[in-house]
C-alpha cells in the first residue's frame, strides 16, 4: 500500500509501466451518473481580444464589440438553477479577454446571479484574463468576490513576447507582468496558464520554472500540438518533437520533485489520480467534459470542452445544441445530438481504458484534442497524449521505481517514507 492505495496501480517493479497494464485497468470503474453535481460553466462575455498570439485557436470575431447581454446571463442561470442535483456551481469568465467587458458589466453580473443563487448549492467564482488590463480596482474586485484568477502568461519575456503579442505585434509580456503583481499586491488567488512551443523548448527549463517558482505562481501548463486550426502552425509541436520534449518536460518534474513549494497543474494532478483512491472511479461525463456548460455571447450553449467552441461539424454542426433564452438545458441533455457526441466520447473513454497502458494516470485523455486529430470521439491514442501524458506518466512511473528499488536495496522492504512519497501525498493535499 502507498498512502491508501494498492501499489501495483502505479506500477512498483523494475520495468516501466508493468503495473499499468490491462488487467490493472479493470479495477477503474467507469461509470455515469444521471445528473451533475459540480457544473463548471463557461461564461463568454464577448469575442474581443486586444492580444493576438500566434496560436490562438479562438474562431470568434476578436473585434467585435458585443458583450453577452445581462439579459442572457439572467435567463441562464435561472435555467441552471432548475437543473436536478447540482450541489456546487463554478462560474468561470473566459475566451475573448474577458476584462474587456468592463467592471460595471461584472458588478451588475455577480448582482444577478448572487440574487438568484439557491442557497443550497455551493459555488465560486474564476476568470482566465491575459492580464494586460488588470488593475489594482480590478484586483480589489476579485479579491472581495474571492475570485480565483488565471493569468495567460508562458514565462519569462524572452519566452512570453514570442508567443503573446498585442495586436500591433509587440510582446504583451510587461503589461501582462504589471498585471500579476497587481494581483499579488492585493492576495489575489490564481496561477498562470502557461502555453508551451518549440519556442518554449529553446529555453532551459529551469527559466520556466524559477520564473514562476520566485514569483510564488502557480503553473498550468499546456502543450501546444498540431491540431485542429494549428495544424500547419511552424510553433506548435509534433511527435518529432517528443524527444526534445521529453528532455524538458523531464527536468521541470525534477524539479518539481525538489521544490515542494511549487505547484504544476498536471503533475499534481497525476498524483491525485494515482494515489487518491477515490480517483479509482472514472465519471465519465466528467471525463469526458460533459459537465461543462459554455455559454457564447448571444446564448447559444453547448456541454462539452471549451476547446470545441466554434466548430463546425458535419455531424455535429457547431454543437451548440440551443440557446439558453429558449432552450431548458436538460432537454438538450436529453436530445439525439447530444446523445450522439455523449455516447461517442464515452466509447473513446472506454477504448484508453481497454487499449492504453496509461489509462491509471490519464483518464481516457482530452476529447476536444482527439477530436481535432480524427474529427471523431471514439478514439483512444492521439497527438497530446503522446507529447504530455504519456511521457509524464512514464516520468513518475520510473521515478517510484528509482525510490523503490533504492528502498529494497536498503530495508528490502517498500517503506514509503521517501522523498517521493511525501511529495505524493502534498500532491493529494494541494488543490
Ligand atoms: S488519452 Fe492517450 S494516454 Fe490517455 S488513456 Fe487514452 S490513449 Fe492512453
């Protein structure tokens, strides 16, 4: 046992990834429940951005300048509330740059849904800005509503400029810098969305990591791949590129390891699912991110991966399966085309959990990613799990077998108080 969990989940021998095997994948229930209780809803108030990186892979008119009416946002939330067991609500403002509703629009936003909210069902508040507009009344804001706030910022200014330009070309990275220590100023909560390139790779990782690691902020990393509207894109990466990734992405989880301190989304998260035992269950329709309900500027809605908005799909059509003016969300749920993408995705969940070695610390993958590669769900292998998942599994895997073959050699038994395993267990604890 490791912290609670049957160590050959993970794998406790001298040859990588043994324990992960098919047989092990059967103690992973997958299961789906009838209602939601954690909605996560993807409020977009407006399609602008004042920046334009070289990735983006937003299909909204990033100059126009309509902003979701209140009127919407009242119509969707009173048909949230009448969704059957919810139990907490996540409200999260992004795409476009959100800050360029104003703080006015916010107030009256946050007016509304406080006056509405039922007060059985939890709920908080998170917005992903680019940070350029950020100020300290911005901050004071988010620091009343105790909003946690994600900044899109990839590092030091010789990475971030490359990636994250301001319309007129130029590196966003002082405004968007400006704006974190505001945030800081003011103890706001949050950490970094961090978008890694073949640029980011020309780069040690260990600027990546003391960059955000003295600055106290926290690293949700991304891997930017060939996909979808970035497939011909010459900055993001490939399977040819897995060695030089592999490299970097090796030593951050070094680093990481050595400075407890820090906080990598995927990596922390990787160590939730493996030693946490009530991560042996996989809910599909979470897995799957089903529970998540975007809802673009004029209504339209549809559950799914954020990623997916604006797709058009000849199966699917754009996925916005109605508009929340008019539409009861739990009849779209209920509806032959959401059917469809839902049973089509749960059949790519389950073939990683019948196919994939992996499938302990992954999941079953992100399905806007297999999506983009196959223009299908019911895929298991694909592009961003080769470049992430993959190898950081294949990281931590060997990692417990250097500690636990070090361990035999000195007790001959596996005694789990080893740098590795306190390291697990603040991994089940932070977050
Ligand atoms: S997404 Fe990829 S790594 Fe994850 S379980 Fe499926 S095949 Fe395995």
């Amino acid at each position: 046992m490791i912290n609670g969990v049957v160590i050959e989940h993970i794998g406790a021998t001298n040859n990588n990834l043994v324990g992960i095997n098919k047989t092990m994948n059967d103690t992973y229930v997958l299961y789906k429940k009838d209602t939601t209780d954690h909605l996560l809803i993807i409020l977009c108030p407006c399609t602008f951005c004042n920046n334009s990186c070289v990735y983006c892979m937003s299909q909204g008119d990033k100059n126009s300048s309509f902003i979701m009416p209140l009127n919407v946002l009242k119509a969707a939330i009173k048909k949230i509330y009448a969704m059957p067991g919810l139990n907490k609500i996540t409200y999260c403002w992004h795409s476009g740059e959100p800050l360029f509703a104003g703080l006015n629009y916010y107030r009256s936003a946050l007016q509304i849904i406080e006056r509405f909210h039922p007060s059985d069902i939890n709920f908080e508040y998170t917005i992903q800005t680019n940070g350029t507009l950020l100020n300290d009344e911005w901050a004071l804001f988010f620091k009343d509503y105790n909003f946690t706030v994600g900044v899109s910022l990839d590092g030091p200014a010789k990475i971030h400029n490359k990636q994250r330009k301001s319309k007129d070309g130029k590196g966003s990275f002082n405004k968007t810098i400006a704006g974190v220590e505001t945030l800081a100023k003011h103890n706001v909560r949050g950490g970094a969305l961090c978008v890694i390139t073949r640029n980011t790779l020309k780069y040690p990782a260990d600027d990546l990591f003391h960059f955000f690691r003295d600055r106290k902020i926290d690293i949700n990393y991304l891997i930017e791949a060939k996909i979808g509207a970035n497939r011909n894109n010459p900055n993001t990466l490939s399977i040819k590129d897995i060695p030089n990734l592999r490299v970097y992405l090796k030593r951050l989880f070094e680093l990481w390891l050595e400075f407890s301190d820090v906080y990598i989304k995927d990596f922390n998260m990787l160590v939730t699912r493996l030693f946490d035992p009530t991560f042996l269950n996989v809910e599909l329709n979470n897995a799957g991110c089903l529970d998540i309900l975007n809802i673009n500027p004029d209504g339209t809605f549809f559950f799914g991966n954020p990623e997916l908005a604006g797709t058009i799909d000849e199966r699917f059509g754009n996925f916005n399966y109605g508009n929340v003016i008019y539409d009861n969300l739990m009849d779209v749920r209920q509806s032959i085309p959401f059917i469809r993408q839902q049973q089509e995705i749960f059949a790519g969940i389950e073939k990683c959990k019948q196919e994939c070695l992996y499938f302990a610390g992954c999941r079953g993958g992100n399905s806007a990613h297999k999506y983009f590669q196959f223009n299908r769900f019911d895929v298991s292998s694909h592009l961003t799990c080769e470049l992430n998942d993959k190898i950081i599994i294949e990281l931590f895997v060997s990692a417990l077998e250097d500690e636990f073959l070090e361990e035999k050699k000195e007790t001959d038994l596996f005694l789990p108080n080893n740098s590795l395993h306190r390291m697990a267990r603040n991994g089940v604890r932070r977050r």
